[in-house]
C-alpha cells in the first residue's frame, strides 16, 4: 500500500513537471536590427548591384537593415565622405570595398573609435583600418588563374597586356603581383608583359585605354583584365575594332555583361565567384561582428547562412579573413547556365 501511493507521489509529481510553465531559456534572445552599411567602389557597377542583392538578402534573414551606399565614380575622397556620414548617422557596421587601401585607414579608424564595427570586403582597407576582412577567394589563385588562361589561349607566346582598374585599388593590385609570379614560370618564356594600364573602373576610360593598347603595341596577343568593367569595355573595344580573333582577351568578368562575348568567340575563358554570395556573405560576417558571436580573431568558426560554416584564418597581416571559396571559370558551355545569374 505505502508503496503504491509511493508510485502514485512519483507520477504525480512527474505530470505537474510536465504542465508547469517552461523554464526561463538559457539562451539569450536572437539579437537584430543591425544597421549594416555596405559602401561599394562606386554606384552604377553591375558586380556591386550584384552583392547588394546578397547584402539584401542576408539583412532580411537577419532581420538587420542593409544601407547600400558608394560614391558616384571610384574615388577614395567619395568614400571618406560617405563613412563620415556614417559615423554621424551611428550605424552599427560598415562593410567596405575600399578605392585605396591607405587613404581610408584614417576614417575607418574614426568609425571604429566611435564604437562602429569595420569589415572590409573585396578590395580592402589596409590591416589598421579594419577587424576583418571577408575575402572572395584566394588572391594567389585569383592572379595565376588569369595568366594560365591566357598561356593556354596564346600557345604561351606573344606580347601580353593587363588592363586593371584604378591604380591605387588594393584588390587588382595583389592580383597583377601574382600574375607577375605566375608569369616567371619557364613555360611563359616566350610571353611577355609590356604594359598595364588603367581603367579606373570607369566604361568609357576602361575602352579608351583599350584602343590605346592596340595602337601602341601592334603585335599584341592578348589582354588581361582583373575587373569586371575593364574587361566587358574589352570586349566591346575588340569588337568594334575588329580584333577578336588577333587579340585574346581573359580577366575576372560577370557573366551577364560577358556572355555576348564569350559567345562570339572574342573572350574564350574568363573567371569570377559570386558577387550575390560575397554580398550576403560580408553581411552576415558584419552582422555576427555587431553581435558579438565574433570578434574578428584568426580561428575563431562562423556559420554563414546558407553559405554554411567558415573558420576565420590568418590575413597574412595578424587580422582575421574569412574566405568565400575558390573562383569559377566561364566559358561556352556554361555560360548560358550564369549570364541570367549576375
Ligand atoms: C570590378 C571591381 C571589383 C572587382 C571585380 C572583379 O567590378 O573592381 O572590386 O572585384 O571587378
């Protein structure tokens, strides 16, 4: 009998347990409602439109605020401008893609003073002037890629240009050093580098520097270039002059502006990574810097959406740097799959 009323306590105790309100979770709220602003080179390139679509989207599973901003043409002093505003506006994060490694140190050391969180993404600020850097891919893959394109397309030989964008943008300039690395390879003996110029990112400049190659260097057999609006300008400039076919042209291109030149034979191969992924991959990366879940260090592990897990490695500098993963090449057969992409 005491034992079975024994049973009977047990159970009863068990079902009230049971039906008693939940505990007090052990684990804090989500925290949101970041004001992540992502400022790009300059408005009105399709490759950052691209990553503002990735900003928007991770900023809505995030529930924080992208505030997409870049100055008008490609200039350090445009985005100086721009992050003062930022500091006095107080947003959260500022994710950039810097025109000059040097020359925004200062502001983004401002904004970090005044308690803003500062990521870098794609082209970055140099080492004082940010916590983390969200890079595309490795830059020494980025670089070797372009020249082993162009070997295979020139049988290795012949005169080579690179036509880059601004001078002074840091993210071009690591890859042309690579490229030049590559390039000491014996196979590329009979290849040669005459000349870089600069586009600075601008159609009209990227075209006009284009024509310029083909007057000066009459025995030119190929260019690179390592940006999106260089290469498409490239390709138009072969085009009207008459030259696909004599001049090779390779670089870092976006499907969608390049696929009518891939297509016709004037651009074989070119290589990128995604520009939506890189977007939405900075945000996130901001987004978990604003929290707290992360603080920037090398080791530290990240889970970025539906990018999946990343562990923040060495920038080679003492920071932190996350990568997205390794370029794609982009040809004939593949073209069609991506040129409605981005
Ligand atoms: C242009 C920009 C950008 C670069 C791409 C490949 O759109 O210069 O920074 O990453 O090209």
């Amino acid at each position: 009998m005491r034992a079975k009323l024994f049973t009977l306590l047990i159970v009863a105790a068990v079902v009230l347990a049971a039906c008693a309100p939940a505990a007090t979770p052990t684990s804090p709220p989500a925290k949101k409602g970041f004001k992540i602003a992502m400022v790009v080179k300059n408005l009105g390139n399709p490759f950052f439109e691209a990553a503002k679509k990735g900003c928007e989207e991770a900023a809505k599973e995030l529930g924080d605020e992208c505030i997409f901003q870049g100055p008008a043409t490609p200039t350090a002093e445009g985005q100086i401008e721009i992050i003062d505003a930022l500091i006095a506006q107080k947003v959260d994060v500022i994710a950039i893609t810097v025109n000059d490694p040097d020359a925004l140190v200062p502001v983004c050391k401002k904004a970090m003073d005044a308690g803003i969180k500062v990521v870098t993404w794609d082209s970055a600020v140099a080492p004082g002037g940010r916590q983390i850097f969200v890079n595309q891919a490795d830059m020494e893959q980025i670089g070797r890629i372009e020249v082993q394109m162009l070997g295979e397309m020139l049988d290795y030989q012949g005169q080579i240009a690179v036509l880059s964008a601004a001078s002074t943008m840091a993210n071009q300039n690591t890859w042309i050093e690579w490229m030049k690395e590559e390039l000491k390879d014996p196979k590329y003996k009979d290849m040669e580098l005459v000349t870089i110029v600069y586009g600075d990112d601008l159609r009209e400049k990227s075209y006009t520097e284009a024509q310029g190659l083909f007057k000066s260097y009459p025995d030119l057999k190929g260019i690179i270039s390592p940006t999106t609006v260089g290469i498409a300008a490239t390709g138009r400039a072969l085009t009207d002059a008459g030259l696909c076919g004599k001049i090779a042209l390779t670089g870092l291109g976006l499907p969608s502006e390049m696929a009518e030149y891939i297509k016709s034979g004037c651009c074989k191969e070119m290589a990128l990574w995604n520009p939506i992924e890189l977007g939405y991959m900075a945000t996130y990366v901001s987004h978990l810097m604003a929290s707290g879940e992360i603080t920037g260090k090398p080791g530290e592990k990240l889970t970025a959406g539906k990018l999946g897990g990343r562990t923040i490695v060495d920038d080679g500098a003492g920071g932190g740097m996350v990568l997205l993963g390794p370029p794609f090449k982009f040809n004939a057969e593949n073209i069609d799959d991506w040129k409605d992409v981005y």
